[in-house]
C-alpha cells in the first residue's frame, strides 16, 4: 500500500517535475518574458518624465516587483527588472543546456547567447556596484573626494587636534529611521527627533513660533524654522534635507541642533574639553587622488551659444606624490584613473566652475566580453550562412539557367504560406 | 514597344532630373544668383546668402517662395535683398505664417487678410506689436513643454520677428533710408579720422557730426546682426569673419575700410537706385575677390548654392512617387513592362538622392546622420537601398514599392524637419565625434530602416491580400520570405548598432548602459525583432502573424525615432521637437488599424477567397 502511494507521489514528481522543465525551456517563455521586458522598458521610458532617471532605474529595472501608487494603496502591478531578467536568464540556460547539442551550424547562435548571458549578467552586476558621484570644482580649487548626487550623511568632525580631523559620518537613512546612534568614537548619543527629506529653512519670527514650530536650542536653529517640502525626482532639481538632533551625554541633553544642507557652515559646539563640528551634507567618497582645476573652457562656435566643446584642464596629484601631472578631460574624452571614469558632464558659475561625473563601475569589461562573444557567433552564423548560400549558386550555375524574364517563383520547397 | 516604353519614361525621368542640376539663371537683369552665393558667417557656419535665404523663409512662413501683394513672386535671395536693402518693401511681403486663432485675434487680423488665409506682412502686424511682445514675455516664463497652443504660436512668431530684424540689422541700419549714402560720405573721410586721432575729437575731421551718428549705428548693428559676412583680410578661421557693424568699426580706427563691407554699402546703393549695370558689377567683383582670398569657403558656397537651387530631393521625391504607382498598378495591370519602368524609375531617384546626400556629407564634413533631419533621409536611402537588393533577386515590383513609398514617405517628413531651420547645422559639442556618427549612428539608422522596410512588407502584404485579388500563392510566399530576411538583417543591424552605442556610452560616460530614453527605444526595436524571429522560429507565427508583428514593428521604429525625442528628457534629448507628436499619433493610429484589417479570417480576404490556383 504503502509503495502504491509512494510510486503515485514519485510519478506526480515527475511529471511535476518534467512541466516545471519543459515551461523553463520553452520558447512561449521566451516570448512572453520579451513581451514583459518591452512593457516594462517602455514604461519606464514614460516614467522618466516623472520620476527622473534614479528613480526609474529603482523602481522598474534594479527591483523584482514594480508597485504603483493608487490612492494611499500600494499595488504590485508588473514583475521587476530583476524578476524579467532573472527569469530570462534562467530560461536561456535552461534551454540551452536542455537541448545542447554541439553543431558547428548551431555554434554561432550558441555563441551569441552565450554572449547574451553575459550581457544581463553584466548589467546586474553594474546595477549592484556601479557608483556614481560628481566632483565640482571652481578654477583654483583643488578636491579629493566626489560628492553624491542624491545621498546625504550627517558628519561630526572632532577638530580638537589641530593636525588632523576626526571624522564620524552617518548616512541619511539612518537619520531617516529615527534611531538613536549610539558610535564608540562618539562621547555622546545622537537622537533624531525629527526628519525632512526635503525642506527650506526660514526665519523663526512670533507667527512661525506659535504656529508650534518646533524650537532649537543651539546654534544657527535657535532663529530659524523648518517648512518642509516635498520629495522631488526632478534630475534639475535637488533635495534639501533637514534634521532635528539632539545629543545627549552621560550627564544629560547638550541640546537640540538644527542641521540642513541649506546651512553652508558646520556649527560648532564644545564638549568634554574638544571641539566638535556638526553639519548634514552630501555624501562624499574620497578618492586616491586630489584634482585641481586649472581651467575651463566652453568654446561656443563663433557668433551663437551652440556648444562647441567643454573641457577641464586639470592637475593630478596622487598623495604618495609619484604623480603629479595635467590631464584634459573633454566631450567624449574622459579620464580613466584608478578604476574610475571622469567625464565633464557640465558647468557653472559663468564658465568657472566645471562639474564632472565620477563613475566607478568593477564590471566594466563585461559588455565588452559579451560583445566580442555575441560578435563572433553573428560572424559564424552569417559566414556559415553565405558560404552555403554561394555553394548554392555555384551548384546552380551548373545547371541550366532560368530563362529570362521568368517571374518569382518559390525557389525551393514546398510554398507554404 | 513595350520595351521602348519603359527606356522612354526613364529617359525623360533622366532628363528632368539633369535640367534641375544645371546652374540656377537669373529671371532678371540683377544678377540675385550671384548675390545668392557671397558667403557668410551664420550660427557658426559658413554658407551662402542664398542658405541664408531658404532657411529663414521655411522658418519664418514653411516655404521658400515668396508671392507679394502684387502677386510678383520672388527668388529667395530676391527677398534677402529687399530685407536687406529695402525694408519698406519687405516690410509689405506676407512671409510670416499665423495659423493661430487666438494669436489672430490678439493681433486683430483675419485669415481673409491673409495671403492664402495664413500669411502675413509686418506691416500687418505693426499696430499690435507691443502686445505681442508682452505676450512673448508672459510665455517666456513657461516650460516649453507647458506651454498652452496660443503661447506657443506666440513664441514662435516672435522668434519669427526677432530672426528677420536679426536680419535686416546685420546689414542695414534699423530705421533709416539714407544709410548707405552716410556710409559712401563716411569713407573718404576715415584717413582723416586716424590722423585725427592725437589731438581733440573733431579735429581735421570734415563731418564730426556724421562720424559720431554713425558709430552708434555701428554698435547698435553689431548688437542685433545675425550674419557676420566680412571676410578676415587674411586667415581661413571661420571664427574672424566679421559683422559689417564691427568691420565700419574697426575701418574708424584704420582709417581704411573692408572691401567686403563697401562692397555691402554699394549693393545697396544699386540696389535702391535700381542700376542693375552696377549691382551687378558690385556682385561680380566681391565674388572675384572672395574667390581669390578664401578660395575654399567659395567652393563650398557655390556647391550648395547650386545644391539649393536644384532641390534633388524634391525631385527624388516626386519620382519615388512615380515609381510607386507604377509598381502599384504593376500587380494589376502589365506586370513585365510596369514593373521594369517603376524599378528604373526608383533607381533613377535612389541616384539622385545618393548624390544629395553625399553633397551634404561633403559640405558638412561629416557622416551622413548628425541631427533629425539627416537621420530621415538616411533611413529612407538605406531602405530604398535594401529595396533595390529585394527588387533584384525577386524582381516582382515588391521592392519598388516599397521602395517608392519609404522613399517618398521619409523625404516628406525630412522636409517637415527643414522647417526648424538649417539642416547642416553645427554639432553640439556632446555629438562631435565623426568616428562613433560613422558607427553607432549609421548601423542604428539602417536598423531603423530595415524594421521600417520589414513592415512596409508586412503592409504590402496585408494591403494586397484583403484589398485585391492579386496577392496569389507564389507572391505571397515570396513576400513571406522577403519580410524574415529584412527582420533577420534589422535584428543585426539594430543589435549591432545599440551594442555600438554602448560602447560609445562607455568611452564617454564611463558606463555602458544607463536607461536613458534613448537608449531604451534602440533596446526595444531589438527587443521587437527578436520576438519576431522566436515567435517565427518557435512556430507561434505563420505568414500572416510575422506580417501583423512587423506592421507592429513600425510602430516600434517610430517611437524609438521621434517619440523619446517628445519626452523632452536624457542625455540624448539634443532632438527635441513636440510638433511632431500628433503626426506620430496618426502613423501609430494607422499602424493599428491595418493590423485589425489583417485580423479578418484568411478565407475573407479577397486574395485567398478562391482556391489558390491549382
């Protein structure tokens, strides 16, 4: 009996298995998962309007469900870019390896989803840890760090000792989470009381204060209040976070700060004998390298504003000081330096101030791998291709030729519609 | 006969198409030809005054001719020259066009004041420019995007205005008739001004008066001139060439004038006196001069002088169209001999505009593809290219119908795209690569060529199969063939092309793919054709379902091409146009719409309702 049972669990297990096989390896699956990838891809298209570039990248491609807003409901309504990808992925090796075979007819198709493979793979891992950052500079100014397009941190700097800063830096979200931090470098606790992802800072006058605005103890907060704004996408426009912390000691509250990127200067305020600065500013990565700008030019062709070409004239120095030269960063020229690409991406302050985009991306050689790839299996496909098809007519030219002005005709084969 | 008719028709296409490229000739007795080829300096290129002409024109009213009141019509440099020289006239020609009923209103005028309901002077507008103006500023504040159809209209009028006074200040002074002769009483008395110059102003100066008038006249031409057409005295950089303001400038502190500049002053002069001996004296010797001094910049200002006046295109379109009717009528009416003639006659306009298109690339330096405009000629040559390859092997006036119609179809929205202005534009900085616009750009345009070529198929297909008997088993089978083979190129072309961009995404940016809109319109005709061919090579699709993906591949194509271009947002949003948006409508509405008369069951559609032949 209780083989019966068994034998009927292991041949549903089978089959069960043998479907879920035969729907990975299936070309309907291929084809809808295509079907997907274009609604998505166009839809993220359209977004871009809305959202802006970051956004959409988030919400449809780097993420396995695309959720819609609809009222205060939050809907799943498409799978995600990893979700369409993923399955892709597996569908294409599934069904490559179910029904590899090795033909040299065959090899160029392989090659190419082989190649394929590479690419989406590629893209996920450029998703998961490329960085992009920017780095602006006024002529004279020198820098050794990018700063984050969207993130912020909130950063103590202990300035005590006058050789060096110490340097405690915490990112946005965690502000944002509203949990006490409590660091081993830090002699006091950091409570965010309040949070404003974006908001602008205006004077605290009588109306404001007894409209309930919240009041700061110390520094530039004692006379301003915060009105918070909303949350923009606008790749024109930039976010101005704004916290309310407050630090507490082992003997008590040391006070309430204001802290904005709006506010251009750290606050500082003592404690246990040391200074401490206070400030929220966008997020920096230091690179090896400081760059100074020399000089930038925006050549506009003669008598309009068309751009002709913008370009920096920077000096490289490494801190080790084995380096130490000029390198010009132009339109389609960027500089490639310790795994990072910098290109100009624009300018301002009336052509004295160049703006350049760091990218890092470890992955890199990827798309270039799967292009050779893909590149080669089109070369062996097509080659194959056209050499049958010249056997083809050399065969034909022994035999007699059509006659003259004969119509299409279906050449070989039976004409199926 | 039959034979004689087909080498006749082509011979007479021939024969046009050589009597539209013989030199322009003057209907006058001014010589306005040669006046049309003197070179200038304009939105940092260097062209002729005839370009400068068209151009203006297509912005300013959408064509290049001008009809006055007086129902006289007038070459394009025969209005620079009026512009130019006699604005009171100019100010009466009806070569602004205002379609706007609001803006009408707003300027209290009808469209039955209007030549052709829709043309107006400035004379006409003159009582309410101030509100016009106000209007403009109102706008200006407005995200072009935002913008409601009256705020635009008033936009574009405006720009309208600003680009014929641009005009007219580059070479005369604003509001005065007697300029021209100040400036001929000026000239004897500039080697004076220099010797003048170490005591008091005035000094040993015979006419203190007319030198201080005249120098701010100068400043106010250097500050509203669009053109700048005095040559260097020596030096080939386009960047010294000089606006006549900034070269009588210059002659008040050399105390010597530019010939070029005189040679403006005495133009004029003739011009307005009406002494065509000596207009045309003035015109030659000026050309003569440039021809000996910039010897480069003249041989490039004439070819395209020529090329303007010949308008290859325009004939290229009218015989595609020739083509495509005979290729038509083909399938119904004697095959061998209509089907013969409309191949010649799409080889004769594929010839034509090949040569077009590598004039442009000569003058321009450049690949074939570097803005919209170009991009529209292009993937009609490619198709027609590929169209010439099909009509060859299969040699059933398939190809030189679709052929005719890609050919027709993309000259006319190119020409759509000519009225933004000029078409050999310069590239912005981000563009200016010729080796990636010679790859990336060109593989991706013929991508967009062949997925058009494949649904043009795919429509002939559909076309012929519901809406004549024509369709039998032997042309179905080979269309069939023709549209996978074209899908199998478009999938490698496009594919190739996008990985190509990648690249170049690469080498600039220091990513190889970034989403932008751009970018994922080239993904989703690779994406589109790839369904096809697994749709195909899985079985999911017959004849009739590879023909209706293929129509939807048309729609694909055109948004990847112009739709990103209407989001208005990227790294690639350098096109941008909104105009286009309900043309782009229509086609998708039309797409749609062959694709639901393709649904009628096979056994309704007039081809296949009798038993194939047996």
């Amino acid at each position: 009996m209780s083989t019966t049972t068994e034998s009927i669990r292991q041949s549903f297990l089978r089959s069960a298995l043998r479907e879920g096989r035969d729907f990975l390896v299936s070309m309907k699956l291929t084809l809808v998962l295509l079907g997907f990838s274009m609604v998505l891809v166009f839809a993220a298209t359209l977004d871009q309007v809305n959202l802006g570039i970051w956004a959409v990248q988030e919400k449809y491609f780097r993420s396995f469900v695309v959720y819609t807003q609809v009222g205060s409901l939050v809907l799943p309504v498409f799978p995600g870019g990893y979700a369409v990808g993923g399955l892709l992925f597996l569908n294409l090796i599934a069904a490559h390896l179910y029904r590899f075979a090795f033909t040299l007819r065959k090899a160029g198709l392989q090659l190419v989803h082989f190649g394929l493979i590479v690419l989406l793979v590629g893209e996920l891992l450029s998703g998961l840890w490329q960085r992009d950052a920017h780095l602006r500079l006024t002529e004279g100014e020198t820098k050794s760090y990018a700063q984050s397009f969207r993130d912020h941190e909130l950063v103590l700097i202990d300035t005590t000792d006058a050789a060096f800063d110490d340097v405690i830096a915490i990112p946005e979200a965690v502000l944002a989470s509203k949990r006490s931090i409590q660091h081993p470098k830090l002699p006091f606790r950091i409570q965010p009381k309040s949070y404003f992802p974006n908001a602008s800072l205006i004077a605290r006058t009588a109306s404001t204060a007894a409209a309930g605005a919240e009041k700061i103890a110390n520094g530039v907060g004692e006379r301003l209040t915060v009105v918070p704004r909303a949350y923009t996408h606008r790749p024109d426009e930039q976010n101005e976070p704004a916290a309310i912390v407050e630090l507490t000691g082992a003997e008590g509250s040391l006070g309430t700060w204001l802290v904005s990127t709006e506010i251009p200067m750290a606050q500082e305020f003592q404690h246990e004998g040391r200074t401490w600065r206070l400030t929220l500013r966008t997020h920096r990565t230091y690179l090896p390298v400081s760059l100074t700008l020399l000089k930038f030019s925006h050549d506009r062709y003669a008598g309009t504003d068309i751009p002709k070409n913008f370009s920096s004239r920077l000096r490289l120095v490494t801190p080790d000081g084995h380096e130490d030269r000029e390198v010009l960063i132009y339109m389609n020229n960027p500089l490639r330096y310790a795994g990072r690409t910098f290109y100009q991406a624009g300018f301002q302050n009336d052509d004295r101030t160049t703006i350049l985009q760091v990218v890092r991306n470890p992955s890199w050689t990827l798309p270039y791998i799967a292009c050779t790839l893909m590149t080669l299996g089109l070369l062996l496909q097509f080659g194959l291709h056209l050499l049958g098809f010249i056997g083809k007519r050399r065969a034909a030219a022994g035999t007699p030729a059509v006659p003259a002005g004969a119509r299409a005709t279906p050449v070989t084969g039976p004409a199926t519609p | 006969m039959k034979c004689k008719f087909s080498l006749v028709v082509t011979l007479i296409a021939v024969a046009a198409v050589v009597f539209t490229l013989r030199p322009p000739r003057n209907t006058g007795e001014y010589d306005v030809v040669g006046f049309g080829r003197w070179p200038t300096l304009v939105n940092g290129r260097l062209k002729p005054l005839d370009t400068v002409a068209r151009t203006s024109l297509l912005m300013m009213q959408g064509r290049q001719r001008v009809v006055t009141a007086e129902a006289r019509t007038l070459a394009p440099a025969e209005w620079l020259l009026d512009v130019f020289y006699r604005p009171e006239l100019a100010d009466t020609y009806p070569v602004f066009e205002i379609v706007n009923p609001d803006l009408l209103g707003l300027l209290n005028l009808a469209t039955t004041d209007g030549a052709g309901g829709k043309r107006f002077s400035v004379r006409q507008m003159l009582p309410k420019l101030a509100e016009l103006e106000r209007q403009t500023k109102l706008a200006d504040g407005v995200e072009s995007a935002v913008r409601t159809p009256f705020q635009r209209a008033a936009v574009q009028l405006s720009n309208a205005l600003v680009l014929y006074q641009q005009l007219q200040d580059s070479i005369n002074a604003p509001g005065r008739n007697d300029f021209f002769a100040q400036l001929e009483r000026l000239e004897p008395l500039l080697p004076t001004l220099v010797q003048g110059q170490a005591a008091k102003v005035g000094d040993g100066v015979a006419d203190p008066k007319l030198v201080l008038v005249l120098a701010a006249i100068f400043a106010t031409m250097e500050n509203h001139a669009s053109l700048r057409p005095i040559p260097p005295a020596a030096g080939t950089v386009a960047q010294d060439w000089m606006g006549v303001g900034a070269a009588w400038t210059a002659a008040l502190g050399k105390g010597q004038v530019a010939p070029a500049a005189k040679g403006y002053a005495a133009l004029g002069q003739a011009w307005r006196n009406r002494q065509p001996e000596k207009f045309n004296q003035v015109v030659r010797v000026q050309l003569d001069d440039l021809g000996r001094t910039q010897p480069a910049v003249m041989t490039r200002s004439l070819i395209e002088a020529r090329f303007n006046s010949s308008e290859p295109f325009y004939s290229a379109a009218v015989i595609y169209v020739l083509g495509f009717l005979l290729g038509v009528v083909s399938w119904l009416k004697w095959p061998e001999v209509l089907g013969r003639t409309a191949f010649r006659l799409l080889l004769v306009a594929f010839a034509l505009s090949t040569l077009g298109i590598a004039t442009r690339m000569w003058l321009e330096s450049r690949p074939p593809v570097t803005n919209l405009y170009s991009s529209a000629l292009f993937v009609g040559w490619a198709g027609v290219g590929l169209c010439v390859v099909l009509e060859r092997l299969h040699r059933n006036g398939v190809g030189s119908v679709a052929g005719g119609a890609i050919g027709f179809a993309t000259l006319v929205i190119a020409h759509h795209l000519a009225l933004g202005g000029d078409t050999l534009e310069m590239m912005r900085a981000v563009l200016d690569s010729n080796f990636w616009l010679a790859t990336h750009v060109v593989t991706i345009t013929i991508g967009y060529s062949a997925t058009f070529l494949a649904g043009f198929l795919a429509l002939i297909y559909v076309l012929r199969g519901t809406l004549t008997g024509s369709l039998n088993q032997a042309s179905a089978t080979s269309l069939t063939r023709m549209i996978y083979g074209v899908v199998c190129f478009a999938t490698l072309t496009s594919f190739v092309g996008t990985i190509l961009g990648g690249i170049w995404a690469d080498q600039s940016w220091g990513r190889f793919w970034g989403w932008d809109p751009k970018e994922n319109g080239a993904l989703l005709i690779v994406i589109w054709n790839a369904i096809l061919l697994h749709a195909r090579w899985g079985g999911f699709v017959q004849a009739r379902g590879l023909a209706v993906l293929a129509i939807c591949g048309n729609i694909v194509t055109a948004w990847s091409w112009f739709g990103v271009n209407m989001l208005g947002v990227g790294l690639h949003s350098y096109g941008f146009m909104d105009a286009a948006f309900w043309g782009l409508v229509g086609f998708v509405a039309s797409q749609l719409a062959i694709v639901a008369l393709a649904a009628i069951p096979l056994e309704r559609w007039r081809s296949f309702r009798r038993p194939a032949a047996a």
